[in-house]
C-alpha cells in the first residue's frame, strides 16, 4: 500500500530499491499460496505443489530466496500448450516451471500497487475492484448517453506482438531498478519448448529473435499488457480525440471497444489505426468493424449490445443480452460437467464446478440459482 500512495501522490516518482522487495520471506510465502490456489500444471521439470511440499515449503522458498539475493536465479523454459477456443482453432498457452510462477507473482505483487496507481479508467482487466462486468456496464451506460457509433476492435495476437522496446521503456518510466528490468527481460526472452505427437521436444527462442511478445498465462503477463495498453488510452486522450470524437474506450485486455457520437466512428478507426502502427500493433481487419446502434448491434466481453424488445410488452429499447455465444459456451460446459463420464466425481465437487458455471451475469437473466449443500 505504501508503493501505491507514493506512486499515486507522484506521478513522476521512479523506484529504486525494489529487487530485495521481491525476495522477502512474507512476499514468497504470499506469491506460493497464491500460485497454489490457482493449481496450474507442472512446467518444464514437472515438478508439482505435491512435491514442494513433501520436499518442504519453507525450505524451497529459501533456496529460491538465495538464488535471487544472489543474482544466480535463470528463469526454465516455458512450455507451450495449446487450448481449444469458440472458434475452433487453438491457442497458444506458456506453462512455466511452480519456481517461475512464484517468482513472477512476487514481483507482480511488488509492482502492481506501483502500476496500478499509473492505470486510467478505461482499463478493467485484472486489476483489484474491478471486472469485466463493471466494463459491461459502462458500455451499456455510454449507449443510453448517445455514444452509439461504436467500433467493434480486434488486435490480431495482442500478447504475442507486444515490443519487448517500448514495453521496456513504459516499466522504466516507474523503475530505475536495474535488477527488476534484467528480471523481467529474462521472462520476455525465455525460450519456449514444444511437444510434438511423437513426444518430442524442441525448444525455440521466438520471443528473444522477434523481441516481440509476453508469456500469454504467466502470473506477470496481464500486468504487462495492462502497462502497454495504457500507452493506446494515453495516446488517445493526448491527441484530444476524446473531446472530438465525443468518444469512450472500455478495454478489458485486449477486448477493446470505442464509443462515439453519431457520425464519428469512421474517424475513430481510421485514429485507433494509426496508433496502434505507432505501437506496433495490428488490427485483425477480419473481425474489427464499426456498428451502429440500435440498427445494429455487437457482442463485448460475453454479452450482445443493440436493440432489445421486452418479453412482456414487445416494446424495443436499447439494452443487452447474453451473446448467443456465451449461452453456447455455458450450455457445453455444464453438459460436460453432469455426462455420465463424471459420475464418478464426488457430489460436494461437482456442485462446486456447477456452481462456477454458467458466469454470474447469466444467473439474473435466466432466474437461475447457485445450488447448496450438505449433499448426501
């Protein structure tokens, strides 16, 4: 909290001292239980939560402690998954090794309170007190105030085209710490290892020979690509095209939208574009577009905005909806969790994975509720 008050009461501020921060015994017991109640899979090494803990909690988050205070600690390789999306194709997921994680949330929880305080509104994504629902809520508010002209943005693999460079220079504006830097450079630049269907393995160092993009699933990554959209909000915002556009942006990672007065959406492109070339971005021109409501209507962060007609009266009005994606996604997901090849799990854990599906905001639209034990 303290990192946070200097940094929100100086704008200018640059840190100093914060590597042996990163190392103390309260914050690598922090960042472990953290790391353990996300669970994850084992990285490189395979190792896993169970066996840290036969070894000896305290005993491995010393060792880990000294390799930093040392300056001998050398991140693993990160091992790359690949996870089925809606759209039927795959996406790219780096697994580092527990040891990674919890080194890479202990910098994180000494970082984030310094960026945090850096971070404009227009940002809802993985940061404390705020969520994607809060940025639903927004869009839906700047709707009924007349910013109807929207543009509906895509960035084609955002985290995998971040600059190493410029995302460099965004940290070093807060941090002078050298050892910090070096710490997160080596994340950046980690080499990636692959399985193949024959099980074998091969290793490549795309990230450090583009000198492009952040582990997309590491515990430091949403942070990072928070710092480096916040340069897109600013950038707006400095050129003035807030005021003259009329226009709002609500991104939530890399889910983006500007909302604008009528008639100013073609030049909202046209400027995001632009600065996003100066960022070294790129637009997916596929799936980016502009849509003007209630005539037309786009979907943001699981819900569908546009023109909505009640149930009852049949009466339109401007509203939003689950998208008929989401819904798809939720009905898949509890089927999957009650076929017959989960009857084997334990009904106090089953409930507990219903429980978690569908999402919150679909609870109130279909008049559904959380189910509660004791099971017998």
């Amino acid at each position: 909290m303290a990192l946070h008050a200097k940094a929100k009461a100086e704008a200018g501020y640059r840190f100093y001292a914060l590597y042996d921060k990163i190392y103390r015994e309260n914050v690598l017991a922090h960042a472990y239980a953290q790391c353990r109640s996300n669970r994850g899979a084992p990285g490189v090494d395979r190792q896993d939560f169970a066996e840290v803990e036969a070894y000896g909690v305290q005993k491995w988050l010393g060792e880990l402690a000294l390799t930093l205070r040392q300056e001998t600690y050398r991140p693993d390789p990160i091992r790359r998954v690949f996870i089925p999306k809606a759209n039927g194709k795959l996406r790219p997921l780096g697994i580092s090794t527990l040891r990674d994680r919890v080194c890479m949330t202990a910098a994180m929880l000494v970082l984030e309170p310094i960026f945090e305080a850096d971070l404009p509104p227009e940002q809802y994504a993985y940061r404390p007190g705020r969520n994607a629902q809060q940025a639903v809520i927004e869009v839906e508010e700047r709707l009924h105030r007349g910013q109807t002209d929207v543009v509906d943005a895509d960035l084609a693999d955002y985290f995998g085209s971040i600059p190493h460079a410029e995302l460099m220079l965004s940290l070093a504006r807060r941090i002078v710490d050298r050892r910090v830097l070096h710490l997160i450079r080596m994340w950046l630049e980690c080499p990636v290892e692959e399985t193949d269907d024959r099980g074998r393995k091969k290793r490549t160092t795309e990230s450090r020979d583009s000198r492009r993009g952040i582990p997309q699933g590491s515990p430091i990554s949403p942070l990072l690509a928070n710092i480096y959209m916040r340069r897109f909000v600013l950038a707006w915002k400095k050129l003035g095209l807030q005021r003259s556009l009329g226009s709002r942006i609500v991104t939530y990672a890399d889910d983006l939208v500007i909302l604008c007065k009528k008639g100013k959406a073609e030049e909202a492109l046209s400027r995001m574009r632009e600065i996003m070339d100066k960022l070294k971005l790129t637009v997916n021109e596929e799936k980016t577009r502009i849509c003007k409501v209630p005539e037309g209507e786009f979907d943001f962060l699981g819900y569908t905005f546009g023109r909505m007609y009640s149930a009852t009266t049949g009466q339109a009005r401007m509203g939003m909806r689950p998208s008929k994606k989401s819904i798809r996604r939720m009905v898949e997901k509890v089927h999957a969790l009650t076929a017959a090849s989960m009857t084997w799990m334990d009904t106090t854990e089953l409930i507990g994975k219903l429980n978690r599906y569908p999402p919150s905001h679909l609870y109130g639209h279909f008049g559904l509720v959380r189910l509660q034990g004791p099971w017998q």
